[in-house]
C-alpha cells in the first residue's frame, strides 16, 4: 500500500513539475466535479454541463486527460478563436470515468496542468 501511495505522489509531482508554466490561467472547474449531486444550484455541476475549462489559448489546442496511473482517458480539442470547452467526463469508450483524481495536461504550443476530481 505505501508503495503505491509513493508512486502515486511521485508521480503528480513530475506531472506538475514538467507541465507547469503557460502564460494564461487555464482552470477546470467545478473542482470536485459531483454530477447531478442534487446540491442548491447544482453547484457541483450535472452531467449536462460536464467539467469546463476556460482561460485557454484563443489559438486552440488539446486537453489530455489521464487517471491516476497515467493512462490517458480522453484527449479534448478545441479550435482557434475559443477560449474555453468541457469534457463530460467520459472516456474514449463513451463510459462515465470511475470516482478518482484526473491530471488534466494542455497543450496549445503551451503546457498547462491541474488536477480535478471525479465523484460518482
């Protein structure tokens, strides 16, 4: 068990230690993610809505998403003259993700990361 908690740790560290430093503030949010949780206002977000992004590169680009051991989930594109999108929370296979942390990675010419989490 401890060994794969260092490896976790380990590993989002040098996620977000190679993947830091774009110029804008990209953020994913509602952090954590509760769809249709039932909540006033829904403030946890719905699956409607799924997970948005914004603050991002008006040029374009890709968000890659991976689970907690790296494996990448869904890779999220949007075009030249948006600055924000959403992913909805689902995997290549159109399968809602399990309850966990995702690292989400930008790419746009740029790199940004963060994480978010998922509650089913």
């Amino acid at each position: 068990m401890i060994k794969k908690l260092t490896a976790f740790f380990l590993f989002n560290f040098l996620f977000l230690l190679l993947f830091t430093g774009a110029a804008y503030a990209a953020r994913a949010y509602p952090n954590p993610w509760i769809p249709d949780s039932r909540t006033e206002r829904n403030v946890h977000g719905t699956y409607a809505e799924g997970i948005k992004f914004d603050g991002l590169s008006n040029a374009g680009g890709t968000i890659f998403i991976y689970n907690a051991t790296g494996e990448l989930v869904r890779k999220v594109t949007w075009s030249a003259g948006h600055t924000n999108t959403s992913w909805d929370g689902k995997n290549d296979r159109s399968e809602y993700v399990a309850s966990g942390v995702y690292i989400w990675v930008i790419k746009d010419g740029g790199t940004s990361s963060g994480k978010i989490v998922v509650i089913r």
